[in-house]
C-alpha cells in the first residue's frame, strides 16, 4: 500500500481526524496545484479545474467537510483503497 492509497483511507475512513498537513500532501499526491493564499484561505486547482478553498482548523486538523468536499471532487477514490 502506498503512502498516498494509506491518506486516501486515512480521510475515507475519518475526515474530522486528517491533520492539515496531511491533507496538503494528499492533494499534491492527487495532482492538485496550489494557487495562491489569502489570510489563512489556501485555494488549490484540481486537474479539472475544480477550485476548492482549505483553512486550518484551530487544532491543526483539517477541516471535515474541506475534506468530504475533496473526496467528493476526487471521485472513484474509495475504488483505489
């Protein structure tokens, strides 16, 4: 199993319990770009073109429902794990 199929089941599996970090490098695994930053919004393209806005929780988790709205723009995903 490779380090991003394991990410990929770690958000599945617990959106609310991904860390932020981890969910940075589980867009970049999944070929999204990082555009630019404004105040503590990253916004990220996907290979689509879909645009989705990420904020760090208080608690240096990733937000959940950033998370589902990632698995959901990501599609099949839940078939590679």
């Amino acid at each position: 199993m490779t380090k991003h199929e394991k990410l990929l089941g770690k958000a599945l599996n617990n959106p609310r319990g991904l860390s932020f970090a981890d969910f940075q490098t589980l867009l970049r695994q999944s070929g999204w770009n990082f555009d630019h930053q404004t105040g503590s919004h990253q916004i990220w393209y996907a290979p689509t073109g879909a645009r989705l806005s990420i904020q760090e929780g208080r608690d240096g988790k990733a937000k959940g429902y950033q998370v589902e709205q990632f698995l959901q723009q990501h599609g099949g995903s839940d078939e590679e794990v």
